[in-house]
C-alpha cells in the first residue's frame, strides 16, 4: 500500500480522482488550497497544521452512510491510540471534550470510492475559533503525536475497515456505542426545517434512529446535521 506525499495540493480527494487507479493508495499533502468537507464545507488546510489524507478503494456496494461510519470509525481508531478521550459523533466526526478534532469525506465515483480525512494537529485557539463548529487540535488538547506513524496507523485502519465493509463484517454497533449522542436529546437540522428528538441508536444500514412528536424517524447523513442539545 502506498503513500504519496506533496507539498501542497488543491484536495488530496480531488487529486485522487484523476490518478490511474490504484487500490488502497493513499495521498497526504501538507497544506490544501481547496480542502473541503461535508456539505461542501471549506477545511482549514494551512501547511503543517493538520493531517489531511485520502486513500482510493474499489467501489463497495454500501449506502455512503453506513460506508462514512465504517470510515469514521477508523479514524476514531487512531486517534484512541493516543489518548482514550476521543468519541464519535453521528455519521463521522471525531470529538474530544465537547470539541470537533477530524472529519472525513467519502466520496463515490462509478469506479472508485475515495475517503478524505482531516485531523487537526497543531491549530491554536485563535486560527479556530472563526470555524462555525466548536473545533480544537492535539497541540491544544496536550496530545502528543508522531506524524508518520499517525498516517502509517490511519492508513491501516481504513483499509481494515473497508475489507469489514466489503466482507459485510462492520456493525454499526461499533460506532454506536463510542458515540455519546444515543440517548440524549438533539437538535436535527433537515434542509430548512429544524426541530429536537431523541436520539435512539443506528440501525444495520447505518440510519439514525430518532424519536419525535410525530413518531419514529430514520435519517441519513445525506439529509440531516445533528448537535446535541446541552
């Protein structure tokens, strides 16, 4: 499995998309001029501030929800081998003490499947307090880290997950039980329409369960945001 490494490029994603195919190869660029995240996001991508990676997979026959849980597992995962504080938040960011620290982004395509992920390592207070999400880093969290070893683990952990993912082998039960938001009471935000539940578990297809005042609910990460009501 290889890894290429760049200076800088406009989206370790977008760059995959235009390779021959590989599988399992992996890029990491020190910097992005177009790093982006879900919904289309921008992703604050200065040089050596943060971990931005993609690898490149054959196409699965899975729903793109249960596919980001599977993958944001992976690299909830990682970081767990540095300190066991981080959990997950539905359907695949990566927190730690009320605070977002890394994000991925699935992307299918008709013949490859491309997983971007951002870790924020060396962010200070000040380059992330203007995010509209409450965001912090490992240098702000006291983490210590080791970059290659970081990329060498989170490469890993994907491409073990996508071989669960392929063999039908991840249960979503996984993600579930590291991720504090079941139980409690969130705000959901579905287009224009926003309203709370109660959040009751993932179901085998990766959906959030949800109760409200006019029943039981599934929703997919293509449609929805969450945020736990505090």
């Amino acid at each position: 499995m290889r890894v290429l490494y760049f200076e800088e490029l406009p989206s370790t994603n977008d760059y995959l998309k235009t390779v021959p195919f590989e599988p399992f190869l992996g890029v990491v660029a020190l910097s992005q001029t177009a790093g982006r995240g879900r919904r289309g996001r921008k992703w604050l991508s200065e040089r050596g501030k943060g971990l931005y990676f993609s690898v490149l997979f054959p196409p699965l026959k899975r729903n793109l929800t249960l596919t980001g849980l599977a993958f944001g597992y992976a690299v909830y995962k990682t970081l767990t081998e540095l300190s066991p504080s981080f959990y997950l938040k539905w359907p695949n960011d990566v927190y730690i003490n009320g605070r977002k620290i890394a994000g991925i982004l699935p992307e299918l395509l008709k013949e490859r499947l491309i997983v971007g992920v951002g870790i924020n390592l060396l962010y200070t207070e000040k380059k992330l307090s203007n995010l509209t999400h409450r965001a912090t880093s490992l240098f702000l969290e006291g983490i210590d880290f080791d970059y290659e070893k970081l990329v060498n683990s989170l490469h890993k952990n994907l491409v073990e997950l996508y071989r669960k993912l392929e063999r039908g082998e991840f249960s979503p039960a996984l993600f579930e039980k590291a991720c504090p938001l079941i139980g409690h009471e969130i705000t959901v935000i579905e287009g224009e329409k926003v309203y709370n539940a109660l959040a009751l578990g993932i179901d085998k297809e990766g959906a959030l369960i949800v109760e409200t005042e006019s029943g039981i609910k599934r929703l997919f990460s293509a449609e929805v945001s969450v945020r736990e009501v505090k």
